[in-house]
C-alpha cells in the first residue's frame, strides 16, 4: 500500500509549484476533465511542445515535470484519452482539456475489485481532518 496514494493522512505537497517552476520553467497547468460527465479528473502541465503534440494527435499529452519528458497520460495502462476541447482561463496562464476515455479507466490507482478510479478519490472529513476513500 502507497500511503500517499491509499492513507488517511493528509500530506499536501505545497512545494510543487516551486518544484515545478524550478525544473520546468516554461510550463502551465491543464486542469482535465470529462467531456461528458463533467468530473475533474486531474491536474497536470503542458509546456509549447506537449500543446502541440496534444493538438495534432487529439490525445491527453502532457509535460511529466517528474521526469521532464512528454507523457501521454495512459500509454502504459492503456488508459488513454481522447482529447474533445482545449479551453485557454482569462490571462491565458492556464488550459482546460475536455476529454473522452478511450477505455473507460481514469486514474493509474486502481480500487479493491481493481477497477482505475478518478484521481479525486478522496475527500477531508472537516470534523477529523483526515481522508476518506470514496472508492476503496
């Protein structure tokens, strides 16, 4: 069990953007989400090349500030997306994609009966403080 990705304990990595800028300085977030359902199902970065890429395949492509490398979200589970819609915020600082699973599954964490899930699978109990699973 990954206690980041499976504990109760809230762990915010409030470093990342600093991380991020620091490793990948020509980068903006992409806030993704269902074209159908409406659902957010993560967040992620694209810098000139991963837009262009994303674009011209009409797939979910990314920059993985991790590794510093395109990333196609799914290619190795083969939960890949279709992308529908790119979306530009107000001072053109972020994107919205609207996109389509091509398979069904979401997130690369799976639930007890093995199923992919969305990203947002947890939630902070405001009274503990702690997370809940809502798709354990």
């Amino acid at each position: 069990m990954n206690p980041l990705e499976e504990g109760r304990e809230l762990k915010l990595d409030f470093g990342k953007i600093r991380k991020v800028a620091d490793r990948c300085p020509n980068v903006i977030p992409v806030a993704v989400q269902h074209a159908d359902t409406g659902e957010v199902i993560l967040l992620a970065y694209t810098n000139e090349e991963a837009l262009r890429k994303a674009v011209a395949e009409r797939t979910a492509i990314f920059w993985s500030t991790s590794r510093n490398e395109l990333w196609e979200k799914g290619k190795t589970s083969g939960e890949t997306f279709e992308l529908v819609e790119v979306r530009v915020n107000c001072e053109q600082n972020s994107l919205l994609y609207r996109v389509r699973p091509r398979r069904g599954g979401i997130c690369h964490t799976k639930n007890q009966h093995g199923q992919p899930r969305n990203c947002y699978y947890r939630r902070l109990n405001f009274q503990t403080g702690m997370l809940e699973n809502l798709d354990p």
